[in-house]
C-alpha cells in the first residue's frame, strides 16, 4: 500500500473515533431565588448520542465558586450520565457562570451555564 493511502485511510478513523456527541437535558440550570448558604449542588443529565464512547476529559469554570465533578468512565453509546456542579451559596446577589467541558465529542468544547440570585 502506498504511503499516501495508509495515510488517508488513518485520518478518516481518527475523524470517526472523534465524531461522538451528546445532548443535555437542560443547557441552563436557573437556581431562580434562593436564600443565603442554601444547598448549591444542581445536576446536569446528558445522553452520549454518537455511536463511540464519550470521554469527558476536563471540566473548567469561569470561577472558583462553581465546583464540577465529571464521570470518571467513558459513557457508552446510548447512555445517560451526569455532572454535577457545586455553587458556593455563601455570597448574596445574582450570578451566572458558564462551565466549558472538555471531551472527544465532535464540538470538543461545550458550554453550559448556571444562573440565579441567592438572597440574604
């Protein structure tokens, strides 16, 4: 075989390893109002629709005060999973914040965000 077609060959793999997705429930999760050091931890449900298995590689924030937990499998075609996100409920007023999660999907960064208002 000819060095070019070997080479054709291997990136059309690697482009098919790549090609997972998955869909949320919910890309916003709104806390609306809640009081002063009430529970901050919301959930996100995903489903990995492509058809390889979907590996969630990091999981940043734009804040310290949003703590995420990413699963630590690869989720398999088909399958549900979740990441949790943590927010610190010790402060009064309104937030938003995003969550970028890092993976093998096909649109390697996706964005969900968390928002509301935490009263006194």
């Amino acid at each position: 075989m000819s060095k070019e077609f070997i080479f054709i060959l291997s990136l059309f793999l690697s482009i098919g390893i790549s090609a997972q997705e998955f869909k949320f429930e919910k890309e916003i999760i709104n806390y609306g109002k809640i009081k002063k050091g009430e529970d901050g931890k919301r959930i996100f449900e995903f489903t990995n629709i492509g058809k390889a298995p979907l590996i969630i590689e990091d999981i940043k924030t734009s804040c310290d005060c949003a703590v995420p937990k990413k699963p630590d499998q690869p989720i398999m075609p088909g399958e549900k999973a979740t990441i949790t996100v943590e927010y610190d409920t010790s402060n009064s007023g309104g937030f938003s914040k995003e969550i970028i999660i890092f993976s093998n999907a096909k649109e390697s960064r996706k964005r969900i965000k968390i928002k509301g208002y935490i009263t006194k």
